[in-house]
C-alpha cells in the first residue's frame, strides 16, 4: 500500500469531491503526510473521512478539500480489516450517490 508520492498543492489530478462514496478506501493528507481512511460522507466541495495516523493506534474523523484525498487501492489491517466497527457499520450501507447534494 504505497501513498501517492506528490502533495496535495501540487495535485493535478485532483476530481471534485462528490465522487467519494461512502464507504470508500482514499488516502488523505493529515499531519504532515498521507495517512489511508475511510470517507464518511461527501458533498461537492468537502470529504468526511475518519482515518488513522501511521504507527499511531486509533482513528480519526476530519472534514477535507479534494485535493487532500486521493483513491487507495490496497487495504489497511486497521480500516479494512474489521477491527473498527463503526466503519463496518458504514460499509454495510448501500453505496449510492443520494447524499450528495
């Protein structure tokens, strides 16, 4: 699981927030690096994502710009692995795009 390597000021490619999906794997720039998580909820303009710091223990929950996420790919032992209920809870929700507004 490699994070994307360029920052977020730097970003290019950067898609509008909107098509982040509930439930969905992104990397998301936090405290000085790209940490993986998980998106919550989005809107046009912002992502809701609840991520983990590597090396740390526990998550958190922070409110992002699209150009502070990014698609991951490969799983996280933490995040994807069961371990977290309340994201469990959101994945078994049906991913749709009626939150986006």
């Amino acid at each position: 699981m490699s994070a994307p390597a360029v920052s977020p000021q730097d970003r290019r490619d950067v898609d509008r927030a909107a098509g982040c999906l509930p439930g969905g794997r992104v990397w998301v720039y936090r405290h000085g690096g790209w940490q993986p998580g998980i998106v919550e909820q989005a809107s046009g303009r912002a992502v809701m994502v609840t991520y983990r710091i590597v090396g740390q223990r526990g998550s958190r929950v922070d409110t992002v710009t699209a150009a502070y996420v990014a698609p991951r790919a490969g799983p996280d032992s933490f995040l994807d692995g069961g371990v977290c209920p309340r994201l469990e809870k959101l994945r078994a929700q049906p991913a749709d795009a009626s939150h986006v507004k």
